[in-house]
C-alpha cells in the first residue's frame, strides 16, 4: 500500500495490489474515498466494488467520479483510492499494470498525473511496461508522481538474501533516466518487502517524481512503515515544510567596517541586560531592534556626509582647473576622494551582498537543469527522520 498525504495530516490518495477477494477495501472507503480498481487482463470483479460502494453510500460516503472495468472473477489487480475533496479527477487510462489518475492536487493548485504501478515478474514484462509508461510520458507532457510495487532494484543494496540482477537493475535505471524521474528518499526502514520467514528482503515500493512537480512541490519526503500483517510495507509520501522562523539579524559585511558597531552591540547587550530578565530569545529581538535602528542612523549619515564630500569636491575642482589651488587645497581635495571612496565601498559590498542573497532565493532561470540536480542531491542527503522505539 502507498498513500500520499496531498493535505497535512491528511492522505488523500492511496494505490495498493490486491491479490484476494475486495475485504481490504471495506476499511478504506470508510476515509471517504473515491475508488479505481483495475483488475488483471482488463476485468474487474465489478459485483464487489458494486456492493461496497451500496455500503459507502449508505454511510453517506461521497463516492463521486468512481469507475470501474468490465465484470470478470479474477484474485488479483491494481486499486487507486482519492479523496475528492483533495484531488480533483479529470480523467484515468487503465492498462493490466498501471492505473493512471490524472486530476488537480487542490491545495497546490497542480495538474498532476497520478501513477499507480504494479510491475509483472518476468524482465521482458517489464521492460514493455518500461515502455508503455514512457510513450505516456512523452504523449502527455505534465507532472507526474509515480508509486507502486516496481518489482526491480536500483543497486545491490536493495536486496538482502536473494540475487541481484544487474541487467534487470539497468533496465529499471535507464528508464527512471530516460524520462527525467527523481526517487523521493524514504526514511524509516529500508526494505519495503520481506518474506513471512523475514531471510528476504528488497526495496521494491518507491516513489518518483518528475523534475516540474519538485519545482512547485520541493519539500516531499517519504516513509517506510511497519508491515503488519503484509508482506509489504506501507510507504508515506508527504509534504514537510521545514520552518525555522526568522532569522535573528541580517548582518552586513560593511557593518564590521563600520568603527562604532563594536561598540554599540556591546553598549546595547549591556542595556538589555540591566532592563529585562528574559530569555536569549526576546533579548536577541530587542538587539536586533538596536542594531536595525543603529543601521539607520549610520546610513543617514553617510548619505548626508556623501553629498557634502561630493559637493566640495566639486568646488576644489573648480579652484584647481583655474590655478588657483595651493598644495593644502589639493591635499584636502585627496583626502576628501578617500574618504567619499570608503562610503562607496560601504554601499557597494551591501549591493553585493544583496545580490548574493537574490541569487539564492531566485536563482538563474535559465539553469533548470542544475538546480533540479542540487535540489535532488539534498533531498538524498537530508535525514528523513528518525524512528524511535519501532
């Protein structure tokens, strides 16, 4: 089972392999669900889904956009479960091994195609899913989020007590390649499936997503949880927005130039100190008021000490053009330059800095490319989390 959670505390889009009779599904549609089942060689066991949703209905469960293929007894197929009120559905393509949802994540306002796999066994099977999924792809360009049972490894690593197929893995990899896929990392455990005996073990449940939704969406992280009574474990998708409030102080470079800053952080933490008792918080709040209303005063200054300097120099200029300058006056020309450079200067490095500061909020919008590459190298070097206790 996969779920993703489109709204916080909130999973609103669940796909899952089911290989026996509907009884798994009572439990879901109680979460006001809307449900797409595809069952194996394009059939489905159409009197089940029936009567579960006569039962969801009674419940006043808003069963709204449900499909179903043709009727066909069969034990085995793919089910895609959505909350209406999260995801907004506009169509679905169906084949034996995938469900295709395509609708709008409501929050996000995001056309998105959700992809619901289930990978057959056998290599050759794969690699025409591999391509089926491609030629969609191509066929209808958008954003897409990929999840299901893929029944392939990327490294040796995956697998724990069975072999490792290295062209199977290549396959696997060229395809995620080919369409510009990025796996989300998942924390908790590392394999996603086990036997009942537990000496096998794979990582075989993955979420993929393509580089457009990572530029609307690039907080998504991914867990792996306890497997119950399941062979596989069921993997979370969801949004973390990390906040860390805001920062105490933006510091310029050209504060440190500045001869008084020393002595007016030291002036103001002893003020604050003999004023309040409270904890660092509230009293780097108050420095950093001291601090915003010293840089004001100081850049007030220097705007009005700029002009003036700008001005005499002017007037010397004009003396010594007519000969009329003694060597104290060109003396007092030089040094009236040096100190309008060093106020420039000052200006300059807090330009810079900004400049900096818009590069890494902004960034270049024509190096897509790259920073879809650093963003995906974070997102794998970023602890997912850490599971405590089980």
């Amino acid at each position: 089972m996969l779920c993703v959670e489109l709204e916080k505390n909130n999973v609103a889009f669940i796909t899952l392999a089911y290989v026996r009779p509907c009884h798994i599904i009572d439990d879901l549609l109680y979460s006001k669900f809307c449900l797409w089942r595809k069952d194996g060689n394009n059939t489905s066991r159409h009197n089940d889904v029936e009567d579960i949703f006569g039962l969801g209905e009674l419940l006043g469960i808003n069963l709204s956009g449900c499909k179903n293929s043709l009727n066909r007894e069969r034990r085995s197929g793919i089910i895609s479960i959505w909350d209406p009120t999260a995801f907004s559905r506009s169509d679905i393509w169906c084949d034996d091994n995938y469900v295709i949802v395509k609708g709008t994540w409501v929050r996000e306002k995001l056309e998105v195609f959700m992809v619901n796999v289930y990978a057959p066994q056998m290599l050759a099977d794969k690699v025409v899913l591999w391509s089926k999924l491609s030629s969609f792809m191509n066929a209808n360009p958008g954003n897409f989020i990929l999840m299901g049972d893929w029944n392939a490894v990327r490294v040796p690593g995956d697998r724990c007590g069975s072999d490792f197929c290295a062209h199977d893995a290549r396959e696997f990899n060229d395809f995620i390649d080919s369409n510009i896929l990025y796996e989300v990392p998942l924390g908790g455990l590392h394999f996603t499936w086990r036997t009942k005996a537990g000496d096998k073990l794979s990582k075989l449940d993955r979420f993929f997503v393509s580089d457009n939704v990572l530029n609307v969406v690039n907080d998504l992280k991914g867990l792996v949880l306890p497997c119950g009574y399941s062979d596989h474990s069921p993997i979370l998708l969801f949004q973390d927005k990390v906040d860390f409030g805001p920062t105490y102080f933006k510091i310029f470079d050209s504060w440190f130039a500045r001869a008084d800053f020393e002595a007016t952080v030291k002036d103001a933490w002893s003020s604050i100190n003999r004023k309040s008792n409270d904890d660092i918080v509230v009293k780097m709040r108050a420095m950093k008021q001291h601090l915003k209303n010293w840089i004001h005063m100081s850049r007030d200054k220097e705007d009005s000490r700029l002009i003036d300097i700008t001005n005499n120099i002017n007037n010397l200029d004009v003396l010594i053009d007519a000969g009329n300058a003694s060597q104290d006056t060109i003396n007092r020309r030089n040094s009236l330059a040096v100190e309008r450079d060093e106020l420039i200067k000052l200006k300059e490095s807090d330009v810079l800095q900004k400049a900096r500061i818009k590069w890494d909020v902004e960034g270049d919008e024509n190096s897509k490319f790259f920073h879809c590459s650093m963003k995906h190298k974070r997102r794998n070097q970023n602890l997912q989390g850490l599971m405590v206790d089980g």
